[in-house]
C-alpha cells in the first residue's frame, strides 16, 4: 500500500471543497447578501448571469476557483432588508 504524505492529503481537501457548492453570506448596510456557486465546472457570463437573474433575482459573476478556471457564482438578498 503506498504511503500518503501530507501534500496528498491536503491536495485531496482541497478536491473535496472545490468540488462542494459553496454558500456565503454577505453583510454590509443591515442587509444579508448570499451567494451560490451554480457552476462549479466552467463559466460562460451571459448565461451565469441570466441563470442567477432567473432563479435568485441576483446578479452572476464569473469568478477563479482553485484549478484556474472559472465557476459561476450567483449573489442575491438571502434577507428582506428592514425598514429605515
């Protein structure tokens, strides 16, 4: 059975948590910002951003994952902002 050093395990965590759908939350001026990867695997902008507007009624980047290529990620309201 071939040993595994550190540099293997470390390479097969940051598989792992590349390949999971990330989901952040943003705050900035008491509102909560979301966002979702919906493509982890490449990134064509219009329609990142089109899929986003659609399902989330947010805004869709392209943005650098860990292997150099692209993913969409999609940002919206994941709160109702309250009143001023």
């Amino acid at each position: 059975m071939a040993k595994f050093s550190y540099a293997s395990y470390l390479f097969l965590v940051l598989l792992v948590f590349s390949t999971v759908e990330a989901k952040r939350e943003l705050e900035s001026d008491g509102s909560k910002r979301c966002g979702i990867t919906l493509d982890p695997n490449g990134c064509n902008l219009s329609t990142c951003k089109e899929q986003c507007f659609k399902e989330y009624n947010g805004n869709g980047e392209c943005s650098s994952n860990n292997t150099g290529k692209f993913k969409c990620v999609c940002f919206y309201n994941c709160s109702p902002v309250g009143p001023n």
